[in-house]
C-alpha cells in the first residue's frame, strides 16, 4: 500500500474504495449477509414464493447481492425484492432470471427511476437483454407520459419499441417529448409516435442528434395535418422554459454530487495515508523524505479540503435555484394533471354507465366468449400489445369483451372499477378475475374465468393461456371477481 502514495499525491484523486478494502481485508472475500439480513430475507422469500425454489433462490441473492445486503437490507430493496419475487413466481420465471430483475429494478430506482413505472414495466426484461439505464429511461418515460395527453395505447407500444430495438437510453427522453409535444400541439398521436420509431429504425438518430429527428417528424406530420396544429401559448413556452432551466439544473447537481463524492473519497484517504506516515515513519525506508511527504500530504488535504468547500457552495447555491425552479413548474403541472384527472374521471364514469347498462340489458354469449378465447391462445404477451402480434393481459380481456359489445377501459385497474366486485367462491363464467402482482400493492393483473376453475389470460411469461385457479400462486394472488353481465 505504501508504494502506491507517490501516484496518490501526484494526481489528487485515489481510489479510496480499494485502499479501505486492502487495509481490511475484505478484497480477500465476497461480502456476506449478516444474520438479521438472512433471517429478513428469508422469512420474505417463505412468505412470498410458491413456485420458485426458495433456497436456490436466497443462494443466488446471497451470492449476486450480497454486497447490497452485506450491512443489512434497506426498505427499499427488500420491497423491490418482494415484488418482484411475487411477480416472478406468478409468472412462472427461473431464479436465476428473478435475481438479474431484482438487481436491474433496484439499480434503475437508485438512479432515480420511480417504482411504480418501473413495476408496469419490468417484466420486459423477461424476454429482452435490457440494462439499468434502458429500464431506467423507460420507467421516466412511462412517467412523462402518463402525465400527458398521449393515449396509453400508444406510448406504451413507443416505450415497449424502445426496448425491443435497443434505443440509446440518453435518446429516449427526448424522442418522448417529441412525441407528448406533437400531440400537445394537435397532432395525430399515432403519427408522430410511427414516423419518430421509423426514423430511429433507419437509423436517423445515429446521424443526427435525436431532437433534429423529432423537429423532422413532427414537420412531417404536421405537413399532412396543417388544420391541426395548435401554436405554443405564452404561458406553455413559459412552463417549457422552466422545465428546461430544471432539466438543466438537476443535471448540474448530479455533476456537483459526482465531484463531492470523489473529493471526499479522496480526502478520507489522504487522511488514512498522513495518519499512517505519522505512526509509523520508519517503515517508509530511508529512502523516502518523511517530512516533505508530510507536508505533500497536508497540502493535499488543504487544497481537496477547498475543492471540497467550493463544491458545496455551488451545490447550495445550485439546489436553492432548482427548488424555486421547481415549485412554479410543480405547481403548473399540478394544474394540468388535476384538469386530465377529471376530465379522465369523466370518461370513465361514462364508461361504467356504458357497461352497467350493458350488464343489465344483456347476456353473455358463452360461444362468442369460447371463440374470442379461443382466437387469442398461443398469443405472445407484449407489453402495450394490443393485437395478435402481441397482447397485454388487459387488451386481451377487452378483447375478449368487445365479443360481447362492451368495450371496457384499458387497464386492469379500471376495468376492475366498471365491473361489479365478486367473491373467489362466486366467480362464474364470464366473470373477470383480477390478482396483484405489483410491488406497491393493488391490482395488476386481469384474466377472463371460463368455468369449471379454469381462467384465460395474457401471461407475461406464456402469453395468451388457459390456468387453473385452483392453482396455489393464483390463489395467493387472487384480488376479486369483476361481473358484468348480472344474468
């Protein structure tokens, strides 16, 4: 350790993460999880797993996460870890499979991704190669959108398009404002979202920056919708000049934070090095001038010390300016998202009526329900899928209802509100059934019962399947019965 402190002093930075592994003697072995960490993991993974092998799996935890358990669990991992245990183990997904997901979710979260968008979205990872800074940059997008205009047909398929061709996470904010700006602006939201996923696909976006792509193709759209378009307001280029100024600055303070961290990391090995020099002079050899070391140490400090200092300063300086940034575009967007709460509101109350009317006026038709059913099985689950290319397990249900001339909302969440609650014990066919499988709670999943303890739904997994729901995991997951049709 001593023959590395010239390089230390010479470059002002030390990678001070290896000295206190070396001093230690950690680097000699992997981390391990300390008891009341085992016993936390543990007691969730006999709670939670039905289908997958519980010691494999905490062997695997253990061994790929140990580093994050090593000082014990945060609430946050243990809660990723529980949902996407239950998630995974409803689905039927491998071990090994669950682990990689629980890392890719928490590493996304510690970047800043928010959990509910990135538990609408992770089981993507399933069947594509997906890194923490893709899942990061869906799981934001998924939050840009659902505070837009954009229907959720089509920015969920743009979101699912990003993935499954490998966009550049950096481009992926930008081509999703591009898209919530045109249809801001009047624009046919399919549209936009196919000429900004065409250009990409011809690779426009490797020969150009992302935002000359969407200026283009929103250009282009507009160019076929001219009576369409709607010029930006004063008080709209105001909030984006806010939104801007805030993007802008909360890059600064991640910078500022980035510089800190490794000034301080610096600052505490220097210290640990000048504590050693003085403790023990005589093991530096007579060749090594222990005073002028001494005094390139303590300069050292002095100057990270300062560096450290000024960091902090800008910091203040920079999140005081975000915070009062951020209030008024808070407070705008505050306005916009109460008006499309209820003006979405609105809608869907005028959608139950619909389907109350439909349920009392009508019968279900079991032989249009078996075809509907029957059309669908072997259909490949696709996130946004509303086709037989690719389906979700709400679009299929809709599906399977619109057979019947009812047309239900687009997510399990609301479907769940139109429909009338009904116990496990008196579920009948035709009823829908809803589970969670979330990892904040609630409902996430929605199935058609087709009698006789049987049920079909688009598995994340299996896609389009018939199950048993006598089955343990579908039990443990069972939420309520959604009726339609009374008779």
């Amino acid at each position: 350790m001593h023959r590395i402190l010239p390089a230390v002093v010479r470059s002002f930075l030390v990678p001070a993460v290896l000295g206190i592994l070396l001093i230690s003697g950690k680097a000699l072995s992997g981390p391990s999880i300390d008891l009341a960490s085992e016993k936390t993991v543990r007691d969730l993974l006999e709670r939670e797993c039905v289908n997958l092998n519980k010691e494999k799996l905490y062997g695997l935890i253990e061994e790929q996460l140990g580093a994050l358990l090593e000082k014990g669990p945060s609430p946050d991992l243990l809660k990723i870890t529980e949902g996407v245990v239950k998630r995974t183990d409803f689905d039927g997904i491998a071990e090994e499979k669950t682990v990689e997901i629980i890392g890719l979710v928490h590493g996304a979260f510690k970047k800043g991704a928010p959990l509910d968008f990135l538990d609408e979205i992770f089981d993507v990872a399933y069947v594509n190669t997906i890194s923490v800074d893709q899942l990061t940059a869906a799981a934001n997008a998924l939050k840009e959108f659902h505070d837009s205009d954009v229907p959720q047909d089509i920015y969920e398929e743009f979101v699912y398009h990003s993935i499954e061709n490998g966009w550049e996470p950096v481009w992926v904010p930008v081509l999703s404002r591009g898209l919530i700006y045109g249809v801001e602006r009047g624009l046919s939201a399919e549209k936009v979202a196919l000429i900004i996923m065409l250009d990409v696909k011809n690779g426009e976006c490797r020969n150009k920056p992302p935002e000359q792509v969407v200026l283009e193709s929103i250009k282009l759209v507009r160019e076929k919708e001219p009576k369409n378009w709607k010029p930006l307001s004063e008080v709209e280029k105001e909030t984006a000049r806010k939104k801007d100024k805030q993007r802008a600055l909360e890059q600064k303070k991640r910078e500022l934070d980035n510089n800190i961290d490794q000034k301080e990391r610096a600052f505490a090995q220097a210290q640990s090095e000048l504590k050693e020099l003085r403790e023990y002079p005589a093991e530096k050899g007579t060749d090594v001038d222990v005073e002028k070391l001494n005094r390139d140490l303590e300069r050292l400090l002095k100057n990270l010390q300062g560096e450290i200092t000024k960091y902090q300063n800008q910091r203040g300086n920079i999140v005081a300016e975000l915070e009062a940034t951020k209030k008024v575009v808070d407070q705008q967007q505050a306005a916009r998202d109460r008006e499309r709460r209820t003006k979405r509101e609105r809608e869907l109350t005028k959608t139950q009526e619909h389907v109350n009317t439909a349920g009392r006026s009508g019968r279900l038709n079991r032989d249009k329900l078996t075809a509907a059913v029957d059309r669908y099985i072997g259909t490949p689950y696709r996130f946004g899928g509303d086709s037989e290319r690719g389906i979700d397990c709400s679009a299929f249900t809709r599906r399977v209802y619109r057979s019947q001339n009812v047309e239900l909302p687009r997510n399990s969440r609301e479907q769940a509100r139109v429909c009338t609650s009904v116990a496990y014990s008196s579920v009948r066919t035709g009823d829908l059934i809803f589970f969670d499988t979330s990892i904040n709670g609630g409902i996430s999943h929605v199935g058609v019962y087709l009698g006789n303890n049987t049920f079909a739904h688009a598995s994340s997994s299996k896609g389009v399947t018939r199950s048993s729901l006598k089955e343990k995991y579908y039990v443990k997951r069972f939420v309520k019965g959604g009726r339609v049709f009374n008779d």
